[in-house]
C-alpha cells in the first residue's frame, strides 16, 4: 500500500480521480510506523536516543511531513471539486 501511496502522491494531484483524493484526505501513518514513531519522540523528549534511533525518527519525522503534505493538498484538491466541505 505504501509503494501505491508513494507513486500516487507524486502525480500532480490535480490529475487524479476523486477516489485516489478522498483515499489521500484520509491516509494516515501505518500503525507499526506510527507506534515506533511515538516510541521514539517519548524517548527523545527523555534525551535516551542512540545514534541510530536519531536516524530513525529523522527518517520517520521525513515520512511524517511528507504525508501531512500530501493531505493538505488533497483536502485542497477535494474542496475545490466539492467532495469535501470548506473548513471553518
């Protein structure tokens, strides 16, 4: 699903179908990812990171950000055809 979610997100967002927006509006974090990634930030916030769980939550923060970007412009996206109601 990842792999999809990666090759959809690169494509103008404007080009693609309703569904694969409302799927994108919608697309969170896999779980496993999620809990390693709140694992990690607790950790740090605790200053007990290793070297390599930097990297890690570096790289998960990336994904992170990379998502939430992704959302915000299918929400654009959505909104502009109606499919999804302005926010407030």
């Amino acid at each position: 699903m990842a792999e999809i979610v990666s090759a959809i997100t690169e494509l103008p967002m404007e080009s693609l179908p309703d569904n694969q927006v409302l799927v994108l509006c919608d697309m969170q974090m896999q779980s496993q990812q999620q809990e390693v990634f709140s694992a990690l930030l607790a950790r740090h916030r605790e200053g007990q990171l290793n070297d390599a769980e930097v990297r890690q939550l570096d790289e998960l923060m990336q994904v992170y950000r990379r998502g939430l970007v992704s959302k915000a412009r299918a929400l654009k996206v959505a909104v502009e055809r109606g499919l999804k109601p302005t926010l407030n």
